[in-house]
C-alpha cells in the first residue's frame, strides 16, 4: 500500500463530520483521539488484507468499528458516502493510468459555530426562563 493512499485515507476520516464529532465528543473515552488515527491505519490494513471490495464492505467494517470503539451508530449516510469515497481513492492509487486527483466529494470542513452562552433564570411555579446573555 502506498503513502498517497495512507494520506488519502488520512484527508477522508479527517474530515469526517460525524468522526470528529465522536471525536471531539469522547465517545470513544478518554483515548477518543487515538483511536481516529488508529482507525486510519486499520482503514489501509482492511484494504490490504482484502481484494476486490466493495463499498458495502467498507461500510460494514467501518459500522463495525465506530459501534465498537466509539459506541456510535450512523444513519446520517455519511457512512456510505465514505466507504465509497475510500474505494475510490484506492482504485484511484493502484491504477497507473488514471491520475490522482484531490479526493472530488470532500469539501472543506463546515465552520461550526459555539453555542451561545444562556443565562436560566428560576421563576415561579418551577418554571425556568432560558434568555441569552448580553454581550
């Protein structure tokens, strides 16, 4: 396996939406990070132990270890696109002829904006009234 697959397998899981929210989140523990770019390395592994696979089996194994490792499950389609993407790539790596190109589906990673801060006010009757803070 090559390092312009490896980095391109780096690029797709980076930006991962969903991964970097599991990440960010520690759904995966206190060793969140190390297991993102440990899952890179597993990524390239399951390619070079198996031939010929299809997006569908990508998904499989990349379902299987998100539920395992960060106890999530996906249903935001990003999974597929994903899997497709990364076999993509490869069949992209391995053929001397075609060209490599930026990964086409990715685009920049959103800006996310935080929450502004709210200011909860104990009213009565057990109500709470939640108003934004003034800048």
């Amino acid at each position: 396996m090559d390092a312009v697959f490896h980095d391109r397998v780096r690029l797709i899981l980076t930006r991962w939406e969903a991964l970097n929210m599991a990440v960010d989140n520690s759904f995966g523990g206190p060793h969140s990070r190390e297991k993102a770019v440990w899952l890179q390395e597993a990524v390239c592994q399951f390619f070079r132990d198996n031939d010929r696979l299809e997006g569908e089996d990508v998904e499989d194994f990349l379902a299987e270890v998100l539920n395992r490792e960060f106890d999530l499950i996906l249903e935001d389609g990003s999974l597929c696109s994903v899997s497709r993407e990364l076999c993509l790539e490869y069949d992209r790596s391995n053929s001397v002829s075609a060209p490599l190109s930026p990964p086409h589906s990715l685009s920049p990673a959103p800006v996310v904006e935080r929450a502004k801060p709210v200011q909860q006010v104990e009213s009565e009757g057990g109500w709470q009234l939640v108003t934004r803070k003034k800048k």
